[in-house]
C-alpha cells in the first residue's frame, strides 16, 4: 500500500532526528577526550602529576591528595583556563600537616659585677616572674629580662635545670650557666685552687639527681710573693722545700733539673705569678746543677736573691770553682750570695730552743732565751697560736746568745703551727724542723715562712711527712667507698620487715644506726635506696611493697639526721633477683634493701641551641637581603 505525504515527512524526520542526536552525542565525547587531555598535559607540565582529571560530559572532575591549599588552588586555576570553571569539579583533599616541632628550649644567665642577664626561649609554662624574682634576690644588682616565650609544653627536666639554675648561679659572682632540658653546664672563675675544688663540690652536691651538670670552673695562677725556691741535698736525701715557676715549661725544665739532681718521686712545683726575671728558669737550673757538683749543701732563692750553702767538709777549692762558674753564669739581675761553714767544735756544746707540738695539741717550749721580756713574747705568742691551756713553758734565761735569736725563736713557733705533731730546734747555726702534716703543701709554706722572716740565707732544715690521714679532704672517703662500707654492713646484718608489710623490724634498727653513722662522714650523696622482693605474690604487688620498704628506709635516715635530699627511694619488686626463687634461702636472699650510687650519665654531644637557631635565621636573613 503506497504510503501517505503525512508518513513520509514524519519519517524524514525521525530519521533526521537520529542523525542530529548520532552527531551530538559524537561532539561531546570529542569536547571531553580534548578537555581531559589539555588539562592532564598542563597540570603534567607544572609538576602537578598528583592531581587526577576525569571529564564527565561537559563537566570536568578534579580528584587527588594536594600536598598544600595552594598546589590544590592552582590545579584549580590551570583546569579553568582550559575550560569553564563553572564546569570544574574540585573533589581534590590537602594532606594533613603535621604539627610544627616544638622548638629547643634553652637559656643563658650571665652574672658579672654589672648585673644579671637572662636570655634565651622558654615555655610559656614557665613562670616568667618567679625566674626574675629568683635572680633578683641574690643581690642588689639589676636583672635584664631577655627572654622570649613559645606555647608549647615544658620539656622533661626543664623545671629541675632552671631551679638548679638560680641557686647555683647565688654562689658564683661570675658566671655563665647554661641551660636546656635535663642538662645545666656552668663556666666560672674561682679565686684560687682551693676555692675551684670547693666550688665544683657544692655544685654537684646541690644538683638534682636526675640532672645532667657539665662544670667549667677555672682558677688564676696564685700570686707567690717572695718567689720562693729551695732545693735541699743532704744525709736525708734530695727535695724541695719549697719550689715556684711561672709557667709548665719552666715547671718541667726545673723538675727535670732536680731529678738529674737526684730528686725522687712525682715532684712539686707551684705554678705562679709574681716571677721576678724571665730568666728565672735558667737561673734556677744552674744553681741546681752547681749544687748537684758540689754534692750536698742547698740552695735558696728569695726573687733575685739567691743563696747557695754548701755542706759542712766541702772541699774549698771545689767550692770556689763552682761559685766561680755559677756566678758567670747566672742572669745579671740575680744576686748570688755563697756560703761555706766553717767546722764545728765538736766540744762545745751549742745552745738550743726546742719547741714541741703532740698530737693532742700539747706544747712544750724549752731551752734557753735571751731575757725574761722576749721568755714571755714567746710563751704569749705560743698561747695565742695553740691556745693558752695547752702551753708549757719550761726555758731559762742566758746571755751571749745570737743577735736575731728572737726571731728565730718566734718564726720557729709559727712553722710549728703548720703540723699536726711534730718539733723545732733552734740552733746558733740551723733551724731544724720535722713533723707530720696533713697539708701536702706544709713544707713549701714553711720554706717561703723562714726565707721571709729570717733572710734568703737563713740555714734551716724541713722534713715534714703528709699523711693522709689527716688531711680534712683527702681523708673523706670517697663515694665508692661509703657504697663499699654500706655494703659490708647490709651483708652483715640485714635489713628485715615486719611480715608482708613496710615496718622495720625492731632488730634491724641497729643496723639503720650504723649505716646512719657511715653517711654523715660521706657527706651528701646521690644515692638509690633500692627495694626489692622475691616472685611470690602477683608482680604489682611486689613493686609496691618494695616501693613502701625503700621509702620507710629513707624515712628512717631522715630521722637520724641523714642529708637525704639527694637520695631517692625506689622499689623493683621481683624484677632482679640473686637468688632461685624455688628455695627458702633463694627467696630470702631476694627480698633485701641495696644501697647504690646515683651515677651521672655520659654527657652527649649538644644540638643546636633555640638561641644558635635564632642567630642563623637572622644570619640567613640578612644574608637574602
């Protein structure tokens, strides 16, 4: 049947409706396969390969992890200058960014005669206030406050360093303390040698225990006025008396000297100021050697005076020649003074003071005196030196004595005050004085005391011992040994408690006694009063019984009277055991009180300061602009 005008035009354009939609279709996956790939190339060629592109019809979808808003934003912009940004989909996240580091906290007091400066980066934690009003209450001087704060928490150790701070820096009137997290380091100057070792024992002593302390103390070299030396040969061997150089090399060549000489042992040799010529080293050096050639005899110096003695029965015309050599010899600004004694009367018998010190304190003075007047300077000046109850006077009274018998006298009672025991005679010829002291340094301090009473050619002797023993330092035993002592009395007679609980055991009482009595010689110490059990019992349990006993310990230190400031108490229940906890006797072992040293930790190699820090920014900003 032919077909309709109204059915063909209706299919012409059915068919013509296909088409358009056919090509339609075709337009806009063409639009998107070109959107897809220009945006992918610009965003490869600016290094944004994380971001992903997926065209949805006229719509373009943006995915991916940004590392920053700005990488995201900038996606962003490249995809709308290829198409539409209304047709631009942002599904793109930032990645998460990670909190900024805390910086390191650390700060720097610098004390001197000005003032007090504080500066460096602190927490804002820490009480700003209390810092200023510590530092300024130890003394009249102003406190400049350059510190800066940042809001973030206060490191471990932190507190402890910054207390430990203040009260050390009240002691020392020049300064600088460093301080960071756990760790305190202090440079400073002390007056002497002496005060250098008092010093650095205070401030370990006061330290906290957990606190790292680094020291730096420095002492000037002592002034030595006169600049002593006096170098002794004789029937007792060779030794200083006395002995000064101004530099270590001039110490060295000196000692090197006198070993030549003879001298044994490590030698003592004070390095100090106050060296009357440069050639003092050469001088001192020849005079050695002249007297090594002669033999025995001694040689003094008093700055440039010097005088060499030579042994009674010393051959004249040796003498003569090495006096003769000697004087050639030394520097022109030293005077040489030379003596040979003349033989003795072995039948006249010479006139003596003899003064005596026990060690009890005791003092006799007997022989003879020139008159009743200088009798009672003499026993005065005894009684003032070693107190007017332990002095007897026992001397008479001669004439034709030597003229400066007095001060002889009385310089020999003076030396006699440097010993702990010891005597003093005084003859028409010699000073002879011996003892024992437990000053290392007697015998040099009495060499300078007789060359500055009685002359650079006073003839004296001076054979002192050190021993140890007395020596109010040296004889303090030392930490390791109290750890020892405390030992040996715990092994002896053992800490016990009251079953299942933290009381000590009435038996165990003397043996807190003893070991009380061992820590107050040792003075203060960092100890750990350990407790531990054996494995009965649930683990918990055994750390906090062992925990309770440590402290009832402390408790009992402290009650007698015990420094335990330095002291921490701490319980490790069954976790290091000595003994098989399957027997008795291993349970038993197990469940102790140990006492051990707190020792300090290696110091490790320091960062980089929050102060260094500041100062390379601020190199690296001028350096840009």
């Amino acid at each position: 049947m032919p077909l309709s005008r109204a059915h063909l035009v209706a299919t012409a354009f059915a068919t013509a409706a296909g088409a358009s939609l056919l090509a339609a279709s075709y337009s806009v996956n063409v639009i998107e396969d070109r959107s897809e790939t220009e945006i992918r190339y610009l965003l490869d060629r600016n290094g944004l390969t994380w971001a992903e592109v997926e065209a949805d019809g006229l719509r373009v979808m943006m995915a991916g992890v940004a590392p920053t808003e700005a990488l995201r934003f900038r996606a962003l912009s490249l995809a709308g200058s290829i198409v539409d940004a209304a047709r631009v989909v942002d599904e793109m996240e930032v990645a998460a960014v990670a909190e900024l580091e805390a910086p390191r906290f650390s700060a720097e007091v610098l004390r001197n005669t000005a003032g007090v400066s504080v500066i460096g980066l602190i927490p804002q934690s820490t009480d700003r206030a209390a810092i200023m009003e510590g530092f300024s209450a130890m003394s009249d001087l102003p406190v400049t406050d350059l510190l800066e704060t940042a809001d973030y928490p206060a490191p471990s150790g932190w507190e402890d360093a910054v207390a430990y701070a203040i009260t050390a820096i009240k002691d020392l009137p020049r300064a600088k303390v460093s301080v960071d997290a756990g760790r305190v380091s202090i440079t400073a100057i002390a007056d002497s040698a002496a005060d250098k070792a008092e010093m650095e024992a205070h401030l370990f002593r006061i330290a906290p225990p957990a606190l790292r302390v680094s020291l730096n103390i420095t002492a000037p070299r002592p002034v030595i006025t006169p600049f002593t030396l006096r170098f002794v040969k004789d029937g007792s061997g060779t030794r200083f008396d006395a002995c000064s150089a101004d530099t270590d090399e001039a110490r060295g060549r000196i000692l090197d000297a006198a070993f030549k000489a003879g001298l044994t042992g490590p030698g003592r040799c004070t390095v100090g100021m106050g060296v009357p010529s440069p050639s003092w080293t050469e001088a001192v050096v020849n005079a050695i050697d002249a007297l090594n050639t002669l033999g025995d005899g001694t040689v003094t110096f008093s700055d440039a005076d010097v005088t060499l003695a030579a042994a009674e029965g010393t051959d004249a015309g040796l003498f003569d020649r090495v006096i003769g050599e000697l004087e050639a010899t030394l520097p022109d600004v030293f005077v040489l003074n030379a003596v040979l004694p003349s033989p003795s009367d072995a039948d006249s018998g010479p006139s003596e003071f003899i003064a005596t010190l026990s060690p009890e304190g005791q003092v006799q003075l007997r022989g003879r005196m020139p008159g009743e007047a200088i009798r009672d300077v003499a026993d005065s000046f005894a009684k003032a030196k070693f107190g007017s109850d332990n002095v007897y006077t026992a001397t008479r009274n001669v004439a034709d004595l030597p003229m400066d018998w007095s001060t002889r006298v009385l310089a020999s009672i003076e030396a006699l005050g440097f010993l702990n025991s010891g005597a003093v005679t005084v003859t028409p010829e010699r000073i002879t004085l011996s003892g024992r002291s437990g000053n290392a340094e007697a015998s040099e301090t009495i060499a300078r005391l007789m060359v500055e009473k009685l002359g650079n050619d006073a003839a004296f002797d001076v054979d002192i011992a050190y021993v140890e023993a007395l020596d109010p330092v040296a004889a303090l035993p030392t930490a390791e040994e109290c750890e020892m002592k405390i030992a040996d009395i715990v092994a002896g007679s053992k800490i016990n408690f009251e079953p299942g609980s933290a009381t000590i055991d009435a038996a165990a009482l003397t043996t807190m006694d003893q070991i009380a009595d061992v820590l107050r010689v040792c003075g203060d110490l960092k100890l750990e009063v350990q407790g531990h059990t054996d494995s009965q019992g649930r683990e918990e349990m055994n750390r906090s019984l062992s925990q309770a006993r440590a402290q009832s310990v402390l408790n009992e230190l402290r009650a007698r009277k015990v420094l335990t400031s330095n002291f921490i108490a701490k319980g490790y229940g069954e976790a290091n055991p000595i003994a098989d906890n399957d027997t008795e006797e291993g349970r038993e072992a197990n469940r102790r009180i140990e006492f051990k040293l707190i020792r300090p930790e290696p110091s490790l190699p320091e960062g980089e300061s929050a102060l260094e820090s500041i100062a390379e920014k601020s190199d690296t900003v001028t350096e840009t602009e």
